[in-house]
C-alpha cells in the first residue's frame, strides 16, 4: 500500500520492475525508503529519514 501511495503521488519507487507503478510489492527496501524520504521532505516531515515512524503515519491518517 506504502509503494502505491508513492507511485501515485509523484514519489516513484521504481521506473521499471518490482516497487515500479503497477508492480508493486509488500518489500520496504532501499528504493521505497528513498522514495519515502523525498516525500517526507514535501509535506515537511522533519527528520525526512525515509522511515514509516510515529510522525509519518499520524500525517497519513490526518490527510488521507
């Protein structure tokens, strides 16, 4: 849900292959951390670490 949440918004795990739009998996790896990461810079979520901690989910529940 995480990887297709980023495809969808412009934070594209993966141009091709697995995490890609359409092909996404149930992996946290490298490229769904990066790709959290810059989303978190985005919606200003400070430390941007690329880690789905406390401060990232109460964002998501309040701006679904």
């Amino acid at each position: 849900s995480l990887q297709m949440y980023l495809n969808a918004h412009g934070f594209t795990v993966a141009a091709s292959g697995a995490g890609a739009p359409g092909h996404e998996t149930t992996l946290f790896g490298r490229a769904t951390k990066a790709a959290l990461a810059k989303w978190q810079k985005s919606v200003g979520i400070s430390p941007a670490s690329g880690n789905f901690g406390a401060l990232t989910r109460a964002y998501l529940a309040a701006h679904p």
